[in-house]
C-alpha cells in the first residue's frame, strides 16, 4: 500500500486524489481495499515516502547512536516498536560478545533509563506512554530548550487574537488564529498543496523574480521560529507576492482571501510583529541553542541567559516602540 503511495506521489499525483484513486484501481480488479491512507497520512509520509527515526543514549560525557532506520510509518506504535527492538538488539548484542543471560542485561539497561527528550508532537507522547506500558516503568519526559518556542507563537497568536476581537476587526481570510498567522498557513496551501493550491505558477513567479524556491518553508504547526521567520519573509518581498496573488494564480478564492489579509492594516501590522519577534527573540533563541556538539551551552548556563533575555523583554515593554530601531537583539 505505501508503494502505491509513493508511485502516486513520484508521478506528481495531487495528494488529495490519491485515496480515491487507489481505492478505484482496488475495484477495477474486484478488490475491496481496506485502510487506504488518506490525505493527512499521505502528506506526512513526505514526497520520498519514509519515515526515518534515529535514537541516541547520552549520559554525563557522551552521546551515542543506537540506531537510523527507515519506520514503516510515523505513528507511535511504529516509534514504541523501533525503540524497544533497538534496546533488545543491544543486549542481544552484549550476550553475544560476553556469554551473559539476555533477560538479565536487558533489565539492567532498562533500569538504567530514566529520562526521554524528543520532538514535542502528540506522536512522540503516545510513542513513551507505550514504552512505558511495554518496560512497566515511568520515563520523564523532558523538553529542550527549543520546545519554549512553541509556546511563544502560541502565546503571541492569542494575544493578537485578542486585540482583532477587542477592535473588532475581522478578515475573509481562513483559519482560528490571527490574521497574519492565517496568513501564514493559506499562503503554505499555495505555495505547496496540489488541488488546494497552485505549486507550479509559484514555482514559476520565484523563477521570474529570482526568489529561491525555499523562499517560504513548509509551515507545520508553531514548531520552533518558523512562524516567525516567514513572517519575516512576507514582509521582504511584500510587493511582490501582492503582485503574484493579484494574477498569478488560478486559485480564486483561496488567492482573494489572501490577498486581501495582505492588503489589510491588521494583516500587515501582524506579520511585522511576527517578523519583528522573529529578528529579535526566536531567530536569535534558535542560534543560541541549537548549536552542534561542539558549540553546546550547559544546561544550567542555558537557564540563567534565559532569565536575562526574559528581563531584558520586560524592560522593553516599557517603550515598545524601540522595537523598530534596535540595533541588537534580546541576548
């Protein structure tokens, strides 16, 4: 069935036609398919197809790769699975080379297991609840220093929620969040979602004016600075999407209601404080800490720069207005 997917993606089939068109070619042969992905679960599976997973162990010194396999899928039994195996194959491993009893070694390593760290995604939860289920043993599950990001775009969208209903200002522009986060998502839609949007013209209005075709990232969610960073992006070229969106593509309503969350002050004034955040807090967060192994900052160094860019974010609020002629950022 994923072979399917994969033939159907590789052959530019819109993900929206896939489910009905391998459900169709099931009946052409009297075949009564059951559980076709549909398109959410052919969207997260990427244009290759795969799902890679990597685990690592690291204790005070050192970070070791356990293992980087190819998952059949993304979901948290794939994940449980992937983890306990990898765990099993170690002590396997072990016994093999010092003559020792497996049931025994796995327990010790087990047992010496205490804390998890992975992406924040209700996946990953569900993936340590059932490896928790499987060892009969509570694991803490940590977030890293990055994971606050989430929460800041979350926090900044309400806020700006807020404000448009305090005005009463409303837009035609889809989606629950503020204007210039719905922005964000429908302009995704455009840029990357066949039969929704319109890949190819965009493709195109980047050639013609000499923009990268990564120009604007794809847009999952609040993970890390990404909302911010587009924001940033929209605000640069901003004469030249409006051009685009004005005759660019065939999609009507869905490039009318953009555009007019473009041509809008609330739609405009957002984004510049997206960007703005993303200049001065979340871009400089990102380089901050996620660095390479050779780069790192401890952890309870990493706790006190962040006390002092929440108070030197405090101290700003007292003359908001010089947010628009720093010179340097909140670190």
């Amino acid at each position: 069935m994923r072979l399917m997917v994969f033939d159907a993606i590789s052959n530019q089939v819109p993900t929206a036609n896939i489910h009905n068109l391998i459900t169709k070619f099931g009946l052409r042969f009297s075949i009564s398919l059951s559980d076709v992905p549909k398109r959410a679960t052919v969207e997260a599976m990427g244009n290759k197809g795969i799902h890679l997973n990597s685990i690592h162990f690291t204790n005070k010194e050192n970070c070791y790769v356990v293992a980087v396999d190819e998952l059949p899928g993304g979901s948290a039994e794939d994940y449980q699975i992937h983890i306990c195996d990898s765990i099993s194959n170690l002590a396997n491993v072990y016994c093999h080379f010092f003559e020792a009893d497996y049931e025994n070694i796995l327990q010790k390593m087990i047992g010496n297991i205490s804390n998890t760290l992975t992406d924040c995604c209700a996946a990953n939860h569900a993936a340590i609840r059932l490896v928790c289920a499987s060892w009969n043993k509570a694991l803490n599950e940590l977030n890293c220093n990055l994971h606050p990001l989430q929460t800041i775009a979350s926090k900044t969208k309400s806020a700006l929620k807020e404000i448009e209903k305090s005005m009463g200002i409303t837009g035609k522009i889809k989606g629950k969040d503020c204007i210039g986060a719905n922005i964000v998502v429908q302009m995704n839609k455009m840029r990357y979602m066949d039969g929704k949007g319109d890949p190819r013209s965009f493709k195109v209005f980047l050639d013609h004016n000499n923009l990268p075709l990564g120009l604007i990232p794809r847009y999952r969610g609040n993970r890390l600075h990404i909302l911010f960073h587009i924001c940033g992006i929209f605000s640069s070229p901003h004469a030249a999407l409006k051009s685009y969106l004005c005759g660019g593509t065939s999609c009507g309503g869905l490039r009318d209601s953009i555009l007019e969350g473009f041509n809008s002050t609330a739609g405009q004034v957002e984004m510049q404080v997206l960007g703005l955040l993303g200049k001065f807090l979340t871009g400089p967060w990102m380089t901050k800490f996620y660095t390479g192994g050779d780069d790192q900052t401890d952890y309870i160094k990493c706790i006190e720069i962040i006390k002092e860019t929440v108070q030197n974010l405090k101290d700003q609020l007292h003359s908001p207005a010089e947010f628009l002629t720093r010179t340097t950022d909140l670190f």
